[in-house]
C-alpha cells in the first residue's frame, strides 16, 4: 500500500479552456497541480517504476472551505496526476475507487492509499 498527501485539487469543471477554433486546452491550474504531485512524488517516494496491475484506491477529501462541493469532482483531476506523474502506467489501472469527503480540515489535501487488487 502506498499512502500520499496530495494537494487538494482542483475541480474537474474547471480543468480545461476552450480555444477559438473548439479545441481544448488544460488550464494553468492544472499543469500547476500535476507539477506539484510530481514533485511531491519525487520528494517522497524517489525515483520509481509505475506500478502495474489493477488497483484500488481510497482517497479522503479535506477541502480548502466549507463551501459545498460534489464529491466527485476532485477525482479525476487526482487520478490523472497519478497518471501524468507516471506513479501508474494509466489511470484505468483503478477498478476499485472509495471516496470520503471530510469537513474543512487544517490544511486543504486529499489523502490517497493505493492499494494492489488480486487479478480475477
């Protein structure tokens, strides 16, 4: 099992940007985002293979504020980091998913514990 504090994300409704000819782009808030998973990964974990297989994840939202949120709006933005970061070869790797959204806590992150499923 793997534990992570990753910064809290942002929502998935704000991930990308329309550019004028109708295609899309991923916003600043989202690079910036990956980019702290990413290091936070390095800093944490080091150097590392993606981990293969199928998995499963927990992951408890501690939001910034008490502001209303939906609760599945963090988890992609989350799992594509994972991805992106190369801690997982892609995110479809995830077959088991268990989130709980927390009220505001001291500081604004979602705890991630990924954890290796048996194969069927």
């Amino acid at each position: 099992m793997i534990t992570l504090n990753l910064p809290y994300p942002p929502s998935t409704n704000h991930q990308h940007g329309q550019q004028a000819g109708g295609g899309r782009f991923l916003k600043p808030v989202v690079k910036k985002y990956r980019k702290g998973v990413r290091d936070y990964l390095l800093e944490h974990i080091g150097l590392y293979n993606p981990i293969e297989g199928l998995l499963g994840v927990q992951i408890d939202l501690y939001p910034p504020d008490n502001i209303k949120r939906d609760i599945d709006n963090p988890i992609k933005p989350i799992l594509d980091a994972l991805q992106s970061a190369a801690l997982v070869a892609d995110d479809s790797q995830f077959k088991l998913l268990q989130v709980r959204m927390h009220p505001k806590g001291e500081q604004a992150l979602a705890k991630v514990c990924i954890t290796r499923l048996c194969d069927d």
